[in-house]
C-alpha cells in the first residue's frame, strides 16, 4: 500500500514547502533543517555581453547585488570535510555556478514576496527561533553554531528567508490545489491492486548507534558514540528517555546515527514480512509488538566478527494483515489524497517558477567569466 511516511516537524519547515536551495543540493550545515526537493536552474545570462561592476559583485537579480563574499561562504560550507580534498578547478567552478544559480533563484523568489508583503516579520522569525533552540540546552546550542561555522545572525537570516519563501509559494500555490473525493475515488479505482497487500506488512522506525566513525554529523545534535563503551552507554541513555514519554520521532532525529531514517524521525517505511523475517532476531522482537511499542535494545552484529557494531531501538509504528484495502480505510484516502496533492504541487511550482524567472533580469558574472576563460 502506497502511503506517505511521517516525517518529523523540522524547525524551518512551513505549510510543507521548502526553501529554493533544496530544490538543489543544500549546503550542508543549513541541510540539517530542510528536506530535499526540484527546482528549474535559473536562466543563464547572455554571454558576451560587456558589464561594469565591482569585483565583490558575483550576479545581479533585477539590480540587486549578489556578493561574491555569499558565494564563498556557501562553498566552504558545501565543501565542509571535504575540503582537505582540493577539487579540480572544474569541479570547483561547477559547484560555484551551482551555489549561485541556487542564490539567484532564491533571490528572484524573495523579491516576488517582497512586492507581496509577504517577507517574514520579526515576530516569525524570533518564534521560529525560540522554538530551534528549545530542543537544545543553551551550552549544546551555541556549540551546534561553532561546529557549523554559524552565528546566530546567519540561522536567523535562513530562518527568514525559508519562512518568507514558504508564504508565497503557499499563497500561489498550495491555496489553488483541490484534491476532490471524485479524485480519490478515481485514482484508487485506476490503481487498486496497490492496495491489495500480498503478505503483512510491517511500518517500522529506528533508532541506531554505532561505534562506526562518521565524518559528517547524521543528526540534529551531531551526537556521535564513538566505541562500544559510549555506544551502550548512549543507546541506553536514549531507551530511558522514550521510556518516560519523550517523542521517539524528536529522539531518533537529535540522537539516531543512521543516516538513512535519522532525518524522517527514524522512520524506515513499510517492510514486508518476509523482509522482516531475514534478521530472526529483530522479527522475534517485532512480531510481539503491538503498534505504538517498542523491544528492548537490539545489539548489531558484524557478520564477520560475530561482535557488536552498534544498537539499535525499534518501535512498531503499524502492522497491515495481508489483503485488499478499501477505498472506506481513512489511512487509503490520506495516502492518495496526499499524493494527488503532493503531485500537482510539484507541477505548480515548476510552472511558477519558471514564470519569474522569465519576469526577471539576471547577470551571472561568474558564469561569464567561466565561459571567457575556458572558451579559447
């Protein structure tokens, strides 16, 4: 059964539409508060053309200036670890001119709300913040900053810039989308065998700690176990705090080290059971579970070495019994309503989009001097 997964409330994340630059590829400290989706690549200027302007101006959007100053700041942290591998001065630019499309783009957007009134007040933005660094004890935050080479200026401006970007993209576009019960019915009876589950189903989430070294932080707090010692001693920590009530979905995405889930509140998706039943271990604990429960700790054991690598907490978020779903089951409904809205919303944007783009005047500086130099 197609169905959308629970991701956790991220603390940027508004009315379900995310900022420009993660139509694209994020850069990675600001990554840890959006999820992923498309945008168009901005329109290329017209190469050739002769422009006076400041060495420290990279591009232009309708007038307004685009700092090269910006662009470094978003390279090195795209970069991150990574940068102790020098790319080539290829990959370099590539990354440059795609970092700066992704800042013209959000430019062009912010501009359009702007003329809308719909720029995010102080107000929205201080309340945004209050509530990112409520899931942090002050120390653990101001550290979250220095490890991401943040200040509190820079979250607020992203802050700014994502609530902003979410208003007009929710006014132009989520307000113009109706799902009909006519089009549920219809895209159920043209997709029924979607529904027809051919064994039970098991939708499970997770939370993992491993004494595997990572070089990125995979969770909110960049908490990261680093032997066995501190994994028991942490795995059990995390099992005492959902034990006395708190969110398993808030837990998995500060504390999980997997880095597949740990960003969907450790949500794994739906797992037939003959999936489930691969590892005796985790299906002996799962199977006695009732949706909502969850086992005692679960070691990881290496194949090879037969010794743990880590834990794992599992929690039984539904079981499905094999068999038809009806279109009357409010989980069938949620799910294709969901997607139908989910879909035309993708198309919309794209449209909208692309319609700016076309309203504005852009100067890619870079992409000229790029081209200037490389084309003999």
């Amino acid at each position: 059964m197609q169905e959308t997964q629970d991701v956790p409330t991220l603390l940027t994340h508004t009315d379900s539409f995310f900022p420009i630059r993660f139509f694209r590829q994020a850069p990675a400290p600001v990554a840890l508060f959006f999820a992923v989706g498309l945008f168009p690549m901005a329109l290329l200027p017209m190469v050739g053309c002769n422009h006076s302007h400041s060495a420290d101006v990279i591009a232009t959007v309708n007038g307004h200036a685009i700092m090269r100053a910006e662009l470094d700041k978003s390279y090195m942290a795209q970069l991150g670890d990574a940068q102790q591998q020098k790319p080539s001065q290829d990959q370099a630019d590539s990354l440059r001119l795609n970092l700066l499309r992704t800042m013209i783009d959000e430019e062009i957007v912010e501009q359009r709300a702007a003329k809308m009134n719909l720029t995010a007040t102080n107000e929205e933005v201080d309340a945004k913040l209050a509530e990112l660094k409520a899931r942090y004890p002050e120390e653990q935050f101001e550290q979250w900053l220095k490890a991401n080479n943040h200040t509190l200026d820079d979250v607020k401006h992203d802050l700014r810039r994502t609530l902003t970007i979410n208003k007009l993209l929710n006014k132009e576009i989520n307000s113009k989308i109706t799902v009909t019960d006519a089009d549920v019915t219809n895209y159920y009876n043209q997709h029924k065998s979607e529904y027809d589950l051919i064994e039970t189903t098991y939708r499970l989430a997770q939370i993992q700690v491993t004494d595997i070294p990572s070089p990125q932080p995979v969770n909110l707090q960049g908490s990261k176990a680093t032997n066995d010692a501190d994994a028991k001693k942490k795995i059990q920590a995390l099992k005492n705090r959902l034990d006395s009530g708190e969110d398993f979905g808030e837990v998995a995405a500060n504390f999980s080290e997997q880095p597949e889930t740990t960003s969907n509140g450790g949500d794994m998706g739906f797992h037939k059971e003959s999936e489930v039943r691969t590892n005796p271990i985790i299906f002996a604990a799962i199977s006695k579970l009732k949706p909502g429960q969850m086992p005692d700790i679960i070691p990881m054991i290496d194949p090879q070495t037969k010794k743990p690598v880590g834990y794992a907490i599992y929690k039984l978020i539904s079981r499905d019994p094999a068999g038809q779903r009806d279109l009357s089951d409010p989980r069938v409904q949620q799910a294709i309503r969901q997607q139908l809205h989910d879909g035309r919303s993708t198309l919309l944007k794209s449209a909208y989009l692309e319609m700016v783009h076309d309203q504005a005047k852009v100067e890619n500086f870079l992409a000229e001097q790029i081209f200037k130099n490389d084309a003999h």
